[in-house]
C-alpha cells in the first residue's frame, strides 16, 4: 500500500520518497485515517514501529492545509514527551517530513541555556515539542501559551508516567483548549495510562499494533548467567569474542553505565555512558560518535535511551536485567528493525532470576542459554530470595576448568 492511499497530499510524499520510505507501517496505516478524520486516537504500539510519523504526517497536512498565509505563526500543535532524545527525534522528524510544507517546528527542552529556544519561539512557530519540565517553566515565565493550541499529542505515556509525569501533564492540560484534537500513544497501556486516556481523549477511536508482549521474531534472544562481580569481563569478553562491531548496551543505574563505560575504556573498547546526570552537549555528542562508529559502544540507562534511534542496530546486550519486563521489550526492540538482523544477549544472576521468569511469561517463550563461556554463574541465593531480599549465599570457589580464559577459543559460537 503507498502512502498515497491513506490520503497523505503531494508534499508530504516527496518528503518521504526523499527519505526513503516507499509504503506505510502498520501503525501508520491504521492511525493517519483516523487522525486526516479529525478523531481523538488512543494508540498503543512499541518504539521502532513508525509511531512518529503516524502522527508527525496526519498534524502536518491537516496544520498546512488549514494555515491561513499571511498571519503571525502561532503554536497551534504540542507534542509532549519525557525525554530530551525523544524530543530532539520527534523535531527532527517534523522538519524531514514537513520540509516541503513552510511549516515550521522547534523543540525545547531543560539542562540547556533556555535563551535560543525563547528566541525561537519569539521568530513564531507552528509545532512544539516539548519536556514538561521546560515547558511549563517557559508558560510560567509568559514566554509561550497554549491557548492556540489544536493538536496535542502525548508520546510514550508510560514512560511519562514512569518518570513522574503525571502532575507536570495535570498542568499542562489545565491551559489547552477545551476543544481539540488529542492523540495519545503508549507503548503498554496498565490501568493508570487507560484513567489518563480517558482524562484526555474525546470519544477516541483505538488502534493496538504490535502488542509489547510480543518481540521481533527476526531478533536472536540469549542468555548467559553469571555472578554480578563478573558481568563486565564478560562483556568484554562477549564483545570481542563475537566480534561485535557495535552494541547498545543497557544498564540499571547511572553509576552503572559509568563503570561499565571506564571498564570497557580499559580494555580498549571505546564506550560512551549516555544518561540522565550528563549535559545536554555530552549525550548528543556520544550519541553521535556511536551513529557513526567513533564509538564501539554506547552505554545506557533506559530513560536516557527511550528516543534513541539508530539505523542497522544488530546488537543489544542487557548486562542487568529490567525488572519490568515490558522494559525488556523495548530494550530489545531497537534492534532487528525494518528487517534487518537483530541479536539481544542479556546477563542474569542469581537475584535476577525472578525478572527473566517474568521476562518470558510475557513474550511467551523461552530464552535459549548460552552455558559455554568462560564466567559460569556459581553463586546462588535461596528460593524466593529476590522477592525477601535476603543476601545472596556463595557458593565456594570452584575452579575453572582449564582452556576457559577469556583470549582463547573454549567458548562455542552459538
């Protein structure tokens, strides 16, 4: 089906022939009627599926077919969304596919000076995206309102709620127009997303793509158990024995993603940290130098990585376990996209035992194990440990078998 069927107009699709996109993905093809419609969408559809651009298409042709010329450009769509990443992507895609509209879109965020944004904002735009956060410090300082506002999309709800949102998005909604039309996408919709939606929306049409219980089938799931003090070396280890080019790596902590990018350093990995605690300047920088291989490996904490989207991205490797087993999902839903080839490997010690159970009652499988290799798991903790939070018991050192160092060929390729 080409994107002319859904009824996107000439200028949007030399846009998107520009940039390469030849027929629509199964969001887009159930979302842009109802939105070209002017129906209020509940949406739930995972990362990686062409979620932005369900809506980014529909906003810009119903926002340039209906621009009176002439007049002062004012805000008449706000995109909220929690993180800066996501922000800077979801702008980014605004002006690829609007290039041919003379619309005109600015994203604002904090941790940065806000003086180029106001500025930008002063010139007159059509389409905001914004962080709650800096949003509602720029409306309490009289730099924007909303009250122009006719399309209001709140992307990755969950993770709004996740991060302790739900005030900031209380306040934003307090001064948006009564009349609108709003679009609302999740990727998992818990009871609490469904009572926002329903504070939200307007007689919503639903649209469920892609449920997150289900995982990419094109995408190789393994898992390796060994002891927490080990999971580094057998990072290095899996990096180099696999010949791994590139990976995204997902930690639990900041301090996490720290260590783990000094301890690859150290090794002679180039690796990069991207979270919450680095400026604005150092994540986009790593998050560039990963895109074009300067750096072997990017780091990263699930909040920071939410918005991270990286073309021919083979390799995800969870060296802590979420302990939400949605988040597994996502984590892994960065690679093997548009067809391409996808391998995830995920660590898993003994306190860990109980998410990977709740890892793969949700996807509904099991993950093979990967046992040859050179750190074997070899402490353990009582039954339901996790779950009491009693210390882990060690077992007592037992020694490797001879021919496990991590520089030689033990170690099977799977």
């Amino acid at each position: 089906m080409p994107f002319s069927a859904l009824g996107i107009i000439d200028h949007l699709r030399k846009a998107l022939a520009e940039e390469g996109y030849n027929s629509p993905t199964p969001i887009q093809k159930e979302a842009i009627p109802v939105i070209l419609e002017g129906n209020d969408l509940l949406a739930c559809a995972q990362t990686g599926t062409g979620k932005t651009a369900a809506f980014a298409l529909p906003v810009l042709q119903r926002l340039h077919q209906s621009r009176m010329h002439g007049e002062k450009r004012k805000i008449r769509c706000l995109v909220l969304t929690p993180t800066r990443e996501l922000a800077i992507q979801i702008g980014e895609s605004f002006t690829a596919y609007g290039r041919h509209t003379g619309l005109i879109n600015t994203v604002i965020f904090g941790g940065v000076n806000q003086n180029p944004q106001t500025a930008r904002l002063v010139r007159g735009v059509d389409i905001l995206v914004a962080t709650p956060g800096r949003l509602l410090d720029l409306i309490g300082q009289g730099h924007l309102h909303l009250r122009d506002i006719e399309y209001f999309v709140l992307d990755e709800a969950d993770r709004m709620l996740d991060m302790g949102f739900i005030h900031d998005i209380r306040r934003v909604l307090a001064v948006l127009p009564k009349k609108r039309q709003s679009l609302f996408f999740s990727a998992t919709m818990p009871p609490e997303i469904i009572k926002l939606s329903a504070a939200i929306l307007h007689n919503p049409k639903e649209v469920m793509v892609t449920p997150v219980s289900s995982t990419v089938e094109i995408i190789n799931q393994q898992i390796l158990f060994v002891d927490r003090e080990n999971k580094n070396s057998l990072l290095a280890h899996l990096l180099k024995e696999r010949n791994i080019e590139s990976a995204l790596v997902f930690t639990r902590t900041k301090h996490g993603a720290d260590k783990v990018a000094r301890f690859l350093a150290h090794h002679d990995i180039t690796a990069e940290a991207i979270h919450g605690n680095k400026s604005q300047n150092a994540r986009q920088r790593a998050l560039g130098n990963f895109k074009t291989r300067q750096t072997r490996v990017l780091v990263a904490t699930d909040i920071a990585a939410r918005g991270i989207d990286i073309d021919e991205l083979e390799y995800v490797i969870n060296i802590d376990l979420p302990n939400i087993p949605e988040t597994y999902v996502h984590r892994i839903g960065r690679t093997g996209r548009a067809g391409n080839r996808g391998a995830a490997y995920s660590f898993c010690n003994a306190e860990e035992k109980a998410y990977l159970r709740d890892i793969e009652k949700l996807i509904a499988r099991k993950i093979p194990v990967i046992e040859d290799h050179p750190f074997p798991m070899v402490n353990t903790i009582p039954e339901n440990a996790a779950a009491s939070k009693q210390p882990a018991r060690k077992v007592p050192h037992q020694k490797k078998p001879s021919g496990t160092h991590p520089g030689n060929s033990h170690w099977k390729r799977k």
